[in-house]
C-alpha cells in the first residue's frame, strides 16, 4: 500500500458508506441449572477472530434456528446468541459474534465441539425448513452492498434490465 492509500483508509479497513463495523453484542443473561433441557444443535465447525461458527447438525432437514436463540457448550456454559443463520437451508450454519476475541472460551471452544441450544431460552426460535423453502428471495443489494426491499429482485424491470444486460 501506498501513502496515497493510506490517508484514503486510516485505519487499514475499506468499508462501504452505510456499513456497521462495531456491532455490541451483549452476553445473554440466562441461569442454566442442572435441569435446564438442552439439545444438540451441531459442532464447532471455525473460529475466526470474534466469531463461532456451528455447522447445524445431521438430518435437521425440517427445522433450524433463528436470531437470538441460545447455544451453550456441552458443559451447560453458555455460548452466546445466534446472531446469523446462513448457508443451504438443509442444513445451515449459525454464527455466534463476541465483542472481542479474548470473550471467546479458550477451553471449550475447540473446533469439532458439540454445541446445544436451550429451548426454554426466551428468544430461542425454531424455524421450520419448509416455511423456508417457499420464500422467494435474492442476493440483491444496493449501492451501499444492502438488503434490498422485499419489493426489488429479479421480476423488478430495473433488475431484470441490469440482469439480462449482463447475461453473455
């Protein structure tokens, strides 16, 4: 990088004009007991800087979780929320954010480790698949790299426009 570079990005990171970089994410308050019910959600499948991502498990074809549900490790400890669910609809992948790395727990937070979700967690949410399936949706975004509204995609004569125009 040059200097001219780097009096354009100050801090070293490019980002777009309306992207949100420091997100807080505020650690659920939830007293787990012995007989708090949990179930197997999935494992650790990456850890990258201040991010968990849990690979849903095997055969959850007909649900996954939403935002906010609770994942906590194998030895009831409590993970966090989910903050994102993505990937195939089949079987997706969570994300679990923390403000800083250094809040991830070094122990039990291993790549391969089995993650449970607590059902009795008020903002715990089971999506069914099926629902899912029949949304009509679109990687559309916006100048600023947004979601668009739920009114623009591929049927948009604008999208379609700038769609077949791209089509060799």
């Amino acid at each position: 990088m040059g200097d001219e570079d780097d009096e354009q990005y100050p801090d070293g990171i490019v980002k777009t004009a309306h992207e949100i970089v420091d997100i807080v994410v505020e650690k659920p308050q939830f007293e787990m007991t012995p007989q708090t019910e949990i179930i197997f959600a999935g494992s650790i499948f990456q850890i990258i800087d201040n991010v968990i991502v849990i690979h849903c498990k095997p055969h959850s074809e007909f649900s996954t979780l939403d935002q906010g549900s609770l994942l906590v490790y194998e030895n009831r400890e409590v993970m966090g929320e989910v903050f994102e669910t993505f990937g195939p609809v089949a079987r997706p992948y969570y994300s679990v954010r923390f403000n800083d790395a250094k809040e991830i727990n070094q122990e039990f937070a291993k790549v391969g480790q089995d993650v449970y979700f607590v059902p009795s967690y008020q903002k715990t949410q089971i999506v069914e698949t099926e629902k899912l399936r029949k949304i009509k949706g679109t990687d559309a975004s916006n100048v600023y790299d947004e979601e668009v509204g739920e009114d623009v995609g591929l049927r948009d004569p604008v999208w379609m426009g700038a769609f077949l125009y791209l089509w060799p």
